[in-house]
C-alpha cells in the first residue's frame, strides 16, 4: 500500500500509481496550476515525500511533450550545494521553465571551479536546505561581490532560524516563498525594458 499523507489530497495520492504516459497531454498552464497547487501543498504538510515525487514526475513528464516558450534567453541557475537536486531546486526549476524562463539546476559543490557557470546572467537563486552548506554559501557569495547581480536566496534553514537572514540582507534577497520567483523575475525584466 503506498504511503499517504495526512491531510490526503486525491490527485496527489493517485499519482504514486498512474501511469504517466497513459495521460493526456497538459497544457503548460495546467502544469504551472500543478506545481503551484503542489508548492502550497507541500509547504502546509498536505503532500508527503512519495506524493512529491509522484507529482515532480508527472509534471516533469508532462513538460517534455509540449513546447516552451521563454521570455528571455538567460538562463537562471538554480544553485544548490549537494551531490543530488534537492527536491527544492526541482520545484523552483518546474516553476521557473512552466513561468516561461530558462533555468538550470547548478550544483555548486566546488564555488571558485565552477564560477564560470553563475556570473553571465543578472539573477541567482540559491536554496540552502542544511546548515551545513553555509560555509560554501559564503565562499559563493565572496565570488560574487562586485558584480551585478541579484541572488534570490532561500531555504529551510531561513525558515527554521529566519534570524540567519540577517547575516545575508546585504547581498542578497529572500522571496517570501517560492511562488514569488517568477513575479520578482517578471518585474526585473520589465524594468530592464523600460
């Protein structure tokens, strides 16, 4: 028997055994709806770690059979310090491509190496799920003084103990929550434009 959440919500409990490519195709609004819906979810206790899964494959297989459209042609990396995607970086990720930007999960495991894949665009989102990156967190950020751009930080970590914001506030932002990137995104390049 699969795994169920507390609060369980149907559709999500339902996409630990549905085959995928049974499915219909979904619109990318109708995926964008999924991924928001399953953000607030998660974020109140109401999906646990199986369902997350469940519906981070659905949507990932549903984002592969239809086209994208980008409004601009920077990518965003999605940084994170670990050897696996945490499941964060996957839903800024499905919610950053469905928002219509291009993203790109960037492992940052080795900050001074790997420069060269964060300073060519103007935004940076970080999640820090662990205390125990905040020391690579700092090397990254001391490679970055000086130059223009915005880095979009969050984390449980700012959750749990939102006073380590404080040691950041100078040289970074903290979005009030996932859901916020894509209008914060929207609003810089609208900006840009003007």
């Amino acid at each position: 028997m699969p795994a169920t959440s507390v609060n369980r919500i149907q559709f999500y409990n339902d996409l630990l055994e549905k085959d995928f490519n049974a499915e219909r195709i979904y619109s990318s609004e109708e995926l964008l709806a999924t991924v928001c819906d399953l953000t607030t979810q998660w974020e109140a206790g109401n999906v646990n770690a199986a369902e997350l899964n469940a519906a981070l494959k659905f949507v990932n297989h549903g984002l592969s059979l239809i086209a994208s459209h980008h409004l601009s042609e920077t990518v965003i990396p999605i940084c994170y310090f670990s050897e696996f995607i945490p499941k964060s970086v996957e839903l800024i990720y499905l919610l950053l491509t469905l928002s219509g930007f291009r993203a790109r999960p960037t492992s940052i495991l080795n900050p001074e190496r790997q420069k060269t894949e964060f300073i060519n665009g103007r935004f940076i989102v970080v999640t820090l799920p662990q205390y125990n990156h905040i020391i690579l967190l700092d090397r990254f950020l001391k490679l970055l003084r000086g130059k223009d751009i915005r880095v979009l930080l969050g984390g449980n970590i700012f959750i749990l103990k939102p006073e380590l914001m404080d040691n950041y506030l100078s040289s970074c932002n903290f979005p009030p929550s996932i859901l916020a990137l894509p209008t914060i995104l929207k609003d810089s390049l609208l900006e840009k434009m003007e």
